[in-house]
C-alpha cells in the first residue's frame, strides 16, 4: 500500500492509528457501505464534510457515517448565521481530496474541525485516510487534539 498524506503526517506526529483497505469496485462509497465492507459498527464510522458561511469561512464537520449534519447545529458551533455544504467540485481545490477519500486530517489549510460528540462513545473510529478504499482507525481524543477540534452535537436528532 502506498502512504497517504494522511499516514505520514499522523506517524510524523507519534499518533498511534491502524491502516484498514476497502474494495471499491462497486462503487458503494459511503460511510455505512464502508462499515459492512470492513465489518465494523456503522456508528463507528466517520465521514468528513466540508461547509462554508456567507463570509466564505469554511468548516469541518466530522460525523457518524449514519448521520445527517444538522446544518443549524453547525452553525451554532462555527458561530455562523448559517451554513451550507460546499459544491462537490469544489472539495479537491479546497482541501486536496476527492469526494470518498475526504479526511480531516492533512488538508491543503488548516480549517477549524467539529467532531460529533458520539466520538467518544467508542476507543477507536475510522475516518477517510486521504484516499478512497482507505481507512483510518485513531482514538477519537487524538483526532480531536491533532487537528485542534472541539466535541459538539452535530446530527439530525
């Protein structure tokens, strides 16, 4: 397997995460296919979006893959009036990953980062590890402290 920015940014940290591979010739990409892919809980799993205000600032939202981002609960958190998901073709400009391999972890800048506070129900989650077909286990609480995030509500209820 080839490293990921991802991989080397997390070892160059001393962050203890696992490496897990997934089969996407199905084309199933999602958070939840991804937990059946690899056998674990769907809860456990973690998708990264990507939001922006009106004032262009941008967000990351880091929730469980089941999940829907309630987009009134991001904004409270980001203290936005509002906030939207950014178009698709925007997401590689912005952070340099594509759609399914979208990490919180090692994005062209630094955006401020929102875990949902289910995160912490669990020892390890897996997130996108910067490419599709590629998965990160990592203990929530070294997510939350690498990239500078903060644990908030952050689902449809």
């Amino acid at each position: 397997m080839i490293k990921t920015n991802v991989m080397r940014l997390l070892e160059a940290a001393g962050i203890e995460h696992g490496v897990f591979e997934y089969d996407i010739e199905d084309g199933k990409l999602d958070a939840v296919s991804m937990a059946d892919k690899m056998q674990v809980e769907h809860e456990m799993v973690f998708k990264t979006l990507v939001t922006v205000n009106p004032e262009k600032q941008y967000f990351v939202f880091v929730i469980p893959g089941p999940g829907t981002l309630d987009l009134k609960k991001a904004a409270k958190a980001s203290g936005s009036k509002s906030i939207v998901m950014i178009p698709q073709k925007e997401l590689f400009p912005l952070t340099g990953y594509i759609h399914g391999g979208c990490s919180p972890v090692g994005m062209k800048k630094p955006f401020p980062v929102f875990i949902d506070e289910t995160a912490q129900l669990f020892d390890k989650i897996r997130v996108s590890g910067g490419k599709v077909g590629v998965s990160i286990e990592i203990a929530p609480d070294a997510l939350l402290t690498y990239t500078g995030a903060r644990y908030v509500d952050l689902t449809v209820s």
